[in-house]
C-alpha cells in the first residue's frame, strides 16, 4: 500500500503496517519512520479489507488474530496524510468480555492488550535499496503526549520526527530484529556502481511499545500525528479538506469518458495517480518517477511523462522543462557527468548522496534526457502556442543542442550519441539502464563508446523540434542549418542502424561500429520519432508484433531466442508499459492502426484485469494464456516494481492518443479503438482552448 503528497509518502505491507523491509514513512529520500506496527495481544490484527479512495488515504477493516468463526473485536483504522503529516485513527470496539472464553473458540491470545510498536531510523533510501548502512545516533525524547525521534545527519542536515499519541499508553522496549534485510535489492550494483560490496548487516533494535488496555465492553479510540522535519526543507501546509478539494478539482479535467466501464477505471485511477505524484518546484509542477524507490526529480521519465500526457496536463509538461533547465549542466565534471548543456538523470536529497558516497544528488549520466527535453519543448509550443516560456528558454535549447554536437555527446566524433560507462555511477546510460541490458547477438558486451538506437531516434526528432521552435522564433538561419543536420543524420543513421535480414534496426553500435543484431523493443521508439521510412516502419511493426517480442499482454523487451532472456528480468524480457506506449504512438504516426488496436487493448487489459487498475512499472515477459477466449490469468508483476509509476499512470493516455489518431492539426481516424471500448469522448487542450475528440 502506498500514499503520497508532495515529498512525503507512506509504503506499508499489505496489511498496511510499517514493519521492516522497504516499508516506511519517507520525506524525499529519507525514511523517516521504520516501523508503525499495531498487534493485539502480540500479533497483527486480521485484515478484512483495505480500501484507498484517494492517493493519500486508506481506511481499514480488521479482527483480532487468530480468525475464527466468532470475532468479538471491531478494527476500525484510518490513515491519511495532510500537508506535512501523516495521521492514523484506531478504533477498537470490543462485542463482549475478550477476557472470557468464547463458546465457538478458545483463542490463546490476549485480546486485552493493544500494542504499537515504533520507531525511525532515518535511513537513506539508497541503503533500503541495498547500499550497505551506516549507523546512526538516532535520539528519543518524551514530549507532551508524544515523542521526539531526531538525527543530526553527517550532510549538516538536522531531521526529526514528532509523533503525538492519544490517550497515551504505557511504554516499553522490544527488541526487534531490523528488516531491512529483506527489501527487494533494487540497486543495480554492477561492476561499476560504486564499488561497496552489499552486505547484511542487520542487527536487533530497540524499538518503543505503547500498551492499551482494552476495555471489557464499549471501544477504544486513538490518534496518532506523525509530523516529519528536516532543515532543509520547507513543506506546503494544507488541512484534509484542502487535499480533498485540490484532487475534486483536479477530477473536472480528467477529459476522457469511456464506455467500457473497466477501461474507465484505468483512465480514472491514470488521473489520481497522476496528481499524486507531482510534487511542487520554484519552477512549477514536477512528477516524481515513481513509489517506493523513485519519487524524486528524473530526467528522462518525467520528460516521457511529459510529452505522452502533453495534450491533457500541459502544465505538467512547462513545470518540467523549466526545471531541467534550471538545473542543466553548467561544467565538465566526471564524478556526476555533468557537462555544459546536458540535461540531469536524476536528483537525490538523502543523506548518501549529500555526503557522496553516491554520485546522485544530481546526477547527468543519462544520453537521452537531453534530446528529449528540446523533443518537449517543440511539442510544447505545438500545443500550447506559449511562446513566451519558449523564448525564455532559448538559451536552454541552445545549450542542449550544442551538447549534442559536443565531444561529451560524441566521444568519437562519428556524429552519433554515445556513452561510455561510468566507473562510479551507471553503466547504460539509456532507459534500459541495467548493467546486463545492452549486448550482441553472441551475449558478449559492446566494447568502447556505445551508440544505443532509440536515442539516436530522439536526437534526430530534437532536431526536427528546434527547427520549428527557431522557425516561430524567426530564425529563418538556423532552421535551414537545422533541416539540413537532420537529413544528412537521417540518411547516415539508416545506413548504420538498418539490419535488413531481420527487418528491423540494430539495439547499438559499439566502439568498432559493430552493430548489435539483437532482437529488442527498442527500434519501435524510432516511429514515435519518425526517422525511418514507411517501408521500414511496416517491417520493423512485424518484428514488433512476432513471435519472440509479442507476449500476449504486450511487446516484450527482449526476444525470448535472444541472449539473456528472462520474461522476469528487468530489462531482457519484461514488458514495459511506457516502451509499448511510445511504440504505439510510433505504430499510429505511421497509419499502422491494426497493430495500434491489439497494443492498445492488450495493454488496457492488463491494467483493468488487476485489483486497482494500475499500468505496473514493468510485468513479466511470460505468454497470455486464454481459457474460453478469456485471460486464464493477469499478467505476472514484476517483484519490485514501483506502484504507482508515473510514466505508466500516463500510459493509457499515450495508448488513448494513439488509438484516436488525433494530432495538433487532425482530428483522427479512431480506427485504432478497440470495438469493447463504447463510446469514447475526449476533451484534450490546444492552444488554451479545448478541442473535443469523440469517436
């Protein structure tokens, strides 16, 4: 279970208590409470139905232990967070003498006794995803009805967090063996990440107990305010029923209306998810990545987020660009491969990043983020017409364009986007970013600086996009010397990349040119960008769409008679909702709308097939298995995917603008719409003014 507002976000397990593993209370990069657990009589209560309406609430039915077939306790729990707390409600109400035997049962646990365990550890999030820990002086004060957990950390940052009970119960220590252990490993620890080798180094802690004495009859009702703090941050202070209004607002623009009710679902549940994760900037509106390991500034995901949910949210889109360009490199600098022009992967406040023992506070090692920012930028003024951010934002575009030129770009000066990898940080540089992701048809690694091919696709796109922002800028020059680059990179990409026996294009070129004949998802990113010809579109679909890359639920990301495959790895053959989605966008540019029509409804499918209609980060790469025509079963999830993730909550509207066809200046086909969809009405924004598309 998780909730989120701004920076602050609550992970729980699925009976919605915090209790070890990635579980816990974070504020940004930093978790701040590692265990708020309730038992009865020792044991956790017995979940009966856990129901979140909104992103930042839950509420909670439960038992006592040990269910049977006569309860004699209510457990009524509700957990919300407001502005810049969390708070929780606990009700218990007791049906008879819990002290007394039952005639159906004879429970060998105390029902009179209810217990919460807590405490903080204000671990980094790096050291929950893996990262060995270190220890830390965490101290406990008693305060009015509460407590006070601080930490003064080695980053200069003070953190805390005050926690007031009531009625307060009587207070012990228990020992508790620390769970961290048991989060998912979600760091990639290849052979140049870092160099610390990961290690279990769990050991008992002391945590604090509170004790209630049940009543024999009637109820008990407790509050609990957990109110986080750090030095370096402020937080937007905003009552319950502020939330509440901000998200009804929010729900008057979600614009699409769909007869399939299920499909509806998943659009309803895109919107909410989609608010939940944005956080504010001196610059505007930020979508954090993604829950538990991810919500924090990305280059690369907002920006896809961004540009596939551009026509509904623009503001999400203007509160990106500016961002990144408030913090596009300035100097060369090799720890964090900062580089003058270049756009950030990602951003980190923990306490490990500050102290750099990782190179992430912030962090340039990404090759795509900066041709997908000036790919936004041009889209942005299609469809906003805001010339005004745009001229301000120039310099920026300047910058990132003469980045891409640049030797840091470039290393060997073939005219391609490469990287080499970092010995400190990543190694692929690309949105598959595992250490294992990038390979030749013999399973041997590239040698030398690597040119990946969905990028070289979005340079070619960012070209096209800065000789239409110039054009409205009326700088008749440089669009003519922009016109003429993305021609002649056109033509030497298709030379390069073209595999004609396997009609598609190579994952990469290493050091010697060599291309990769690999069978992977990624070329389909090249029809969202427009680089290849009809022809090779059409041939690069059917590679999309056999047997080795279509699972049923949709394109995996790697061939199953590939090397490395493996439908539950990362990235050698899972299947990525936002990769299908910027496929199907590149399917509908060129008009394929029968291979749009079974992506799309594969792909909506998997969302509304499972409990809270979520598009997961990526799921397993395994065959859809049918009985009577039907899905034997949903789609396997991925262990540690994140839930919700933003480039995923703006899936369905990227599938949703590809089965429409509609485009700034068209209104669309609809011949890309599944039949079971009913009627669909959408109402997207252009130039301010909305523009209805029904179908």
């Amino acid at each position: 279970m998780r909730l989120k507002e701004n920076l602050l976000y609550l992970v729980a397990d699925e009976r919605g208590q915090i209790s070890g593993g990635e579980t816990g209370l974070y504020l940004g990069d930093t978790r701040y409470v590692s265990h708020l657990e309730w038992r009865i009589g020792g044991a956790a209560p017995t979940v009966l139905s856990t129901h979140s309406a909104e992103p930042f609430r839950f509420s909670q039915h439960a038992t006592e232990p040990g269910l049977g077939v006569a309860q004699r306790l209510e457990v009524r729990r509700k957990g919300w967070l407001s502005g810049a707390v969390y708070c929780e409600s606990l009700r218990v109400r007791v049906f008879d003498d819990p002290t007394k035997p039952s005639v159906w049962q004879r429970k060998a646990i105390d029902l009179s006794k209810l217990e919460l365990v807590l405490d903080a550890d204000f671990c980094d999030m790096f050291e929950v995803r893996g990262l060995p820990r270190i220890a830390r002086d965490v101290q406990l004060t008693p305060q009015g009805n509460g407590f006070l957990y601080s930490y003064a950390g080695q980053d200069g940052v003070q953190r805390s967090a005050s926690v007031t009970i009531s009625p307060m119960g009587a207070f012990s220590q228990v020992v508790l063996k620390d769970g961290m252990s048991d989060a998912p490993m979600t760091f990639d620890n290849d052979s140049n990440n870092l160099g610390e080798q990961l290690e279990d180094i769990s050991a008992p802690r002391k945590a604090l107990c509170l004790t209630w004495t049940l009543p024999t009859s009637g109820q008990l009702e407790i509050s609990l305010i957990v109110t986080p703090g750090a030095s370096d941050k402020s937080m937007r202070a905003l009552t319950f029923e502020g939330l509440q209004g901000e998200y009804a607002a929010w729900r008057t623009r979600s614009t699409v209306r769909v007869g399939n009710r299920l499909i509806q679902r998943v659009f309803d549940r895109s919107s909410e998810d989609l608010r939940s994760l944005l956080f504010d900037t001196a610059q505007g509106v930020f979508p954090a990545a993604g829950l538990p390991w991810f919500c924090t500034p990305f280059g690369r995901d907002s920006l896809i987020v961004a540009l596939t949910t551009l026509p509904w949210y623009p503001e999400i889109a203007k509160g990106t660009l500016r961002y990144l360009a408030a913090n596009q490199g300035k100097a060369l600098n090799p720890v964090n491969l900062e580089a003058p022009g270049k756009i950030l992967h990602e951003q980190r406040d923990g306490e490990a990043s500050r102290t750099g023992r990782t190179p992430f506070q912030t962090y340039y090692g990404s090759v795509d983020a900066t041709p997908l920012w000036v790919c936004l930028l041009g889209d942005y003024l299609e469809w906003t017409g805001d010339l005004d951010t745009v001229r301000d934002l120039e310099p920026n575009l300047s910058a990132a364009l003469g980045w891409m030129e640049s030797l840091d770009a470039d290393p060997d000066g073939d005219g391609f986007i490469e990287y080499l990898p970092h010995a400190g940080g990543i190694t692929n540089q690309v949105w598959k970013d595992s250490g294992d992701s990038t390979f030749f048809e013999d399973g041997t690694n590239p040698i030398g600086a690597t040119a990946v091919v969905e990028v070289q696709a979005y340079a070619y796109k960012a070209l096209v996009s800065a000789g239409l922002v110039y054009r409205a800028l009326g700088n008749a020059a440089r669009v003519a010397e922009l016109e003429t680059t993305a021609r002649n990179f056109q033509q030497q990409f298709i030379k390069a990349f073209w595999l004609e026996e396997l009609g598609t294009l190579a994952h990469a070129l290493d050091g010697a040119k060599r291309p990769a004949k690999v069978i992977v998802s990624n070329p389909g990113h090249a029809l969202w960008a427009g680089i290849v010809s009809q022809q090779q579109a059409v041939e690069i679909s059917e590679t999309l769409f056999g047997d080795q890359l279509w699972s049923g639920w949709g394109i995996r990301t790697l061939g199953d008679a590939q090397p490395r495959f493996n439908p539950v790895s990362y990235h050698n053959g899972s299947v990525w909702p936002h990769d299908n989605a910027l496929i199907a966008l590149g399917l509908a540019r060129y008009g394929l709308t029968e291979h749009v029509k079974k992506l799309v409804r594969a792909q909506l499918e998997a969302a509304a097939l499972v409990p809270d209609a979520r598009l997961s980060e990526l799921f397993a790469g395994f065959k859809r298995e049918s009985t009577l025509g039907l899905p034997a079963n949903p789609p396997v999830p991925y262990p540690a995917a994140c839930h919700p993730q933003a480039w995923d909550a703006a899936a369905p509207y990227a599938f949703l603008w590809a089965a429409l066809g509609f485009t700034s200046t068209e209104h669309g086909t609809g011949l890309g719409l599944p039949e079971d969809w009913g009627d669909v009405q959408v109402s997207v924004l252009k130039n301010g003014a909305r523009l209805e598309v029904s179908q």
